[in-house]
C-alpha cells in the first residue's frame, strides 16, 4: 500500500522498508535470491496483514534520499505526514517476525515508550518510534547498515530523553549463513519457509560443486565469503 495524503488515516501505521527482490541480491550474496526474497516479503505483508494496521511498502521506487539514513528518514516523515503519530517499521529479511511481534511494538506505543527489536547481526529487525522522538536530521545520520546500529539508536532516544523498550532479538538474512541457521536451528519459522530456506542452501552447494569444475581450488578467483558488511 503506498501513501495516499489525501486520505486521514489512524493513529499507529506499519512501515515495510524494503527493496525489491530483484535489488536486494544486488546487496546480499545469495544465489537466486530474488525468489527467496519475493517469498520473504510476502511472509512480511502476511504477517503485517494481520495486524489490522494501517501499512506502506516502501521500495526503491518511493524512497527518496542519497543515503540509506535518508531514505528511511524520509519513509517514516511520510507516514507521519499522512497524520499518523506512531509508526512501526520493519524490513523484509527476517522470517521469524510475527503478527505478535508487531502488535507487542503497537501495544509499547500506546504505553508511550518507543520500541526496538534487536537482530543478532547488531541492527533491529522492528522499530516503533512515536512522533514526538522522531528528528529526521540526526536520525538520518546515525550509522545505519553496520554493526552498530541497535546500539546508537537506543543512545539516541537517551539523548532525546524518550522511554524505550527492546523486544525479544531475532535472526534476519544478511548471507547463507543466516540462512543455513534459520532453516536448520530455529523452530519459530514455518515448517514451509524452512524448507524454503534449506533448498536455497541445496542450490548454493550444487553451484559451487560446479563452480569448483570450471575453477580449479586455489586460483584465488572465486571466494564464497557471504555477504560484506555494508557500510553507511
């Protein structure tokens, strides 16, 4: 659902910020990914849906901004613009969220406390943050995309002087790797998204055996490292 400004809406929305399929495996190092990332950004809206809340998908296509930072920024005051005062927002990449996730952030809004969901990579899987903490300058400023980004946005509600609460951590798909021990080490997730998960790993070995045909071991051409970290 993309934003109508016309329109008068309610008081807390979810923001899906998130790109596409196909530009996220320009970013994350997973073969085939686009069709792993369609099914994770359906399991998101699934779960959004639920909800009952108001929601927005923002891709590539609505977000505005040179950097990430202001590309979310812009996102979330978009939302508030519309007349929203609460807003929560999550990406597309980890398939352990849940409807009740996202209703445990509404219920902390509405308690007057912003909310994070940490991932175990160092960033957050769920932010809700309520109108009156949000000053879109310096969060678009702080150090999105790296390791400290759970961190510095908890040192930013110290600094606006704000109430915050942080929700149970969960595992979001940066590599194969996150995705290896997602489909084989966590039972949160559908029985249907862990196979899903698993056959990404299949196709990853299938690859690389066939790789390893073409280049011989030790050339130094082809490295399977996973995904770098992205910087800000």
């Amino acid at each position: 659902m993309k934003p109508q400004r016309h329109i008068k809406t309610a008081s807390t929305a979810i923001l899906v910020f998130a790109l596409s399929a196909e530009e996220e495996t320009k970013h994350k190092s997973i073969f085939d990914g686009a069709r792993l990332f369609e099914a994770l950004t359906a399991h998101t809206l699934a779960e959004v849906k639920k909800t009952g809340l108001p929601h927005y998908l923002f891709t590539e296509k609505e977000q505005r901004g040179n950097s990430f930072g202001e590309r979310f920024a812009h996102a979330i005051q978009s939302l508030f613009d519309l007349g929203h005062d609460k807003v929560i927002t999550v990406g597309n990449d980890s398939p352990q969220l849940k409807a009740r996730h996202l209703l445990a952030a509404k219920d902390c809004l509405d308690g007057g406390k912003n909310v994070l969901g940490p991932s175990n990579d160092g960033g957050f899987y769920l932010m809700g943050i309520q109108h009156c903490a949000f000053d879109s300058k310096t969060f678009s400023k702080l150090p999105w995309q790296t390791r400290n980004a759970y961190r510095e946005t908890l040192f930013y509600f110290d600094r606006k002087g704000v109430d915050h609460v942080s929700l149970c951590a969960l595992t979001d798909i940066d590599s194969l790797v996150d995705v290896t021990v997602l489909a084989y080490s966590i039972k949160s997730i559908s029985r249907a998204m862990r196979h899903l998960l698993a056959s990404f790993i299949q196709i990853e070995n299938v690859f690389l055996y066939f790789l390893k045909k073409i280049i011989p071991i030790g050339t130094g051409v082809y490295h399977n490292k996973g995904s770098p970290l992205v910087g800000v």
